[in-house]
C-alpha cells in the first residue's frame, strides 16, 4: 500500500499566496505523487479576507485538497494542532503559507525520513529577517535551554516533517497555550535536520506582530519551566539573608549607639525585614505547590513510547 504524506498549512489572510504557494507545492511534488497519496490541509484560521473563498475554489479542483475553517481566530499553534488532529498521513509535514518555507525543501525533508527519522527539521542556514528578530530569537533560545530541561534546537521554526508515531504522540498534549516547537523536542524521538535558506515572505505582512512573539516567548517558557516559580523562593532566602544583617545592624546601633536612634526605630526596621523576607519565602513554597498543580493540570501524558520489544499486545 501506498504511504500518505500530509501536508499542514495555517492560513491567516493569505490572499495573496494561495495561489502561488497552491502551484509551486502542485510542480514539487510532481516527482513523488507516484510514490505516495498527498493529502494538503489548509486551516483557514479566522480569515477577514478572500483565503477562505479562494482555499474552497482549490478543494473543489482538487480532492487534495482539504479546508479546515475555524469559525475565529484562533492562532498559529492552535491551527496546526487542528491539521495534526485531521491529518491522516504517514508523516506530516508543517508549513507556512506565505512561501517563506519553500515547498521543494518537503522533498528532502521525505527522503531523510525515508531514511528512518522521525522528525525532521528544516533548518534555517539563511533568514531574511530583520536584525532585531534574528538577535532577539537567538537570546530568546539561549534563555529557554537554560531555563528549562528541553533542548530547543536552534534556527528552527515550525517548518518540519513528523513521523505518524510523533503526531500520534503530540495529540495527546491538550494544553491551551501551546508552544509546539517545545512539545516536539519534549516527546522525544529521533530527529535530524535538513538546511535550508528561508525566503522573504511573498505578499502581505507578517501576522506575528511583537505581541504574539511575545506570547509565544512567554508560553515557550511557562510550558516547559518553572523557574520563575523557583525564583521566588531563592528572592526569599536573599532578601531574608539581607534582613538579618539589616536586623544586627539595628541591634548593634541600639544596643552600643543608642544616641543614633530615635525611639522605636529598631523596632519597626525589624518588623519590616522580618515579615518581609518571611513573606517572600513563604510565598515561594505556596510556588512550589503551585508548580506541581500547574503540571498536573497540563495533563500531559507521563511518557511517550518509542517502541515495545516482544510484548504480547
Ligand atoms: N498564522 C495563522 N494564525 C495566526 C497568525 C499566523 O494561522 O493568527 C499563519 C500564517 O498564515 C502563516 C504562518 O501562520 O502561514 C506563519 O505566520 P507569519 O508568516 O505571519 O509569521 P512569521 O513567518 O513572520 O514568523
Ligand atoms: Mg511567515
């Protein structure tokens, strides 16, 4: 039988690519079409201009073609979670619509899973992007690998080919703030990447304006540590060490300078340090606590299986 290779594509007022991207996907996978059943699942994704009518125009020309329309927006990571949810492929490849990934580089994306990965990234060796996103993405990876227990390779977006096991895998993580690039590297598998250099966006403007990145940045860092959680407590135990100097100190000038001080001033330095260094710590194990509720509430499945020798199921 032959293997179905799907293709996911998140549309958000894409109008001007549809097309394009529609042709240019059609003329490189001329050379496989043979070998494996295509599926494309476009997730029109709220919309508020003509993809909708055009994505309908291709699955009528083309079965294909299929169109996933969400009734608002909903958000990137959410909207490939939906193309993973209805895929049926073998592997599934993830893609942007606005032909900055270029459909050719699938190709070599299948012929390294072919090879038995998993998971394969197309990294980028080039980006046209501005000097501000390419340095403040850079610290950003920097940051989360240090923060949290996943290793997030570097230059790599959601451009990627994942094996069946691996879709399989992320469908079972139902969590609302998504960061898939951190859900893939967390369920494991064996991966390899494929260099490729990222075009310009063909027409219309990114749809990640600052406040998305910065959502994403923030999800990627809450999803998968809870260091900021830890902060706290360590806060704590710092400001608690500094009040008990503060406190000595208060009590040396009572006790050897009682000229310097007004009345009731060593009193009240002390309630102060004291309650608040207390406070901090206390509020960072009501933290800890809440880091383990937030685990729990993720639901995450406690491990992914790569395979089972000589079981009897
Ligand atoms: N996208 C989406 N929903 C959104 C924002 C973006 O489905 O709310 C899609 C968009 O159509 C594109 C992909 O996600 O196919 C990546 O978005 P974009 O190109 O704007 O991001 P950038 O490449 O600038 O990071
Ligand atoms: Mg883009």
């Amino acid at each position: 039988m032959k293997k179905t290779i799907t293709y996911i594509f998140p549309v958000y007022n894409e109008e001007g690519n549809i097309r394009l991207l529609y042709e240019t996907l059609c003329s490189s996978v001329e050379k496989i079409r043979n070998k494996y059943d295509l599926e494309f699942i476009f997730i029109n994704d709220g919309s508020t201009d003509r993809s909708l009518s055009i994505l309908r125009e291709l699955s009528n020309k083309d079965k294909r073609v299929k169109v996933i329309n969400f009734a608002r927006n909903f958000g990137h990571q959410v909207a490939v979670t939906a193309g993973m949810d209805y895929s049926k492929g073998n592997a599934v490849i993830v893609m942007d619509s606005d032909l900055q990934d270029p459909p050719s580089v699938s190709l070599e994306l299948i012929s390294m899973w072919e090879k038995g990965y998993d998971i394969v990234y197309a990294q980028r060796r080039t980006r046209q992007d501005t000097v501000f996103k390419k340095f403040t993405a850079n610290i950003y990876y920097r940051i989360l690998s240090k923060l949290s227990d996943i290793d997030i390779p570097r230059n790599i977006g959601d451009f990627r080919l994942m094996d069946r096991r691996v879709v399989d895998a992320l469908n079972q993580f139902r969590e609302h703030d998504r960061y898939l690039r951190g859900l893939v590297s967390y369920v494991g598998f064996s991966n390899t990447s494929v260099l490729f250099d990222r075009d310009s966006r063909h027409s219309g403007r990114s749809n990640y304006p600052l406040k998305k990145m910065f959502k994403l940045a923030s999800d990627g860092i809450v999803g998968f540590s809870n260091a900021p959680l830890r902060l706290i407590l360590r806060v704590g135990y710092f400001i608690s060490l500094l009040s008990l100097v503060g406190i000595i100190y208060a009590l040396v000038e009572k006790i050897f300078f009682p000229k310097h001080v007004v009345s009731g001033w060593t009193f009240t330095v002390i309630a102060v340090l004291l309650i608040g260094g207390i406070q901090l710590v206390l509020l960072g194990v009501i933290g800890n606590y809440i880091g383990r509720i937030y685990a729990e509430s993720q639901n995450r499945p406690l491990y992914i299986i790569e395979s089972i020798t000589n079981s009897d199921s």
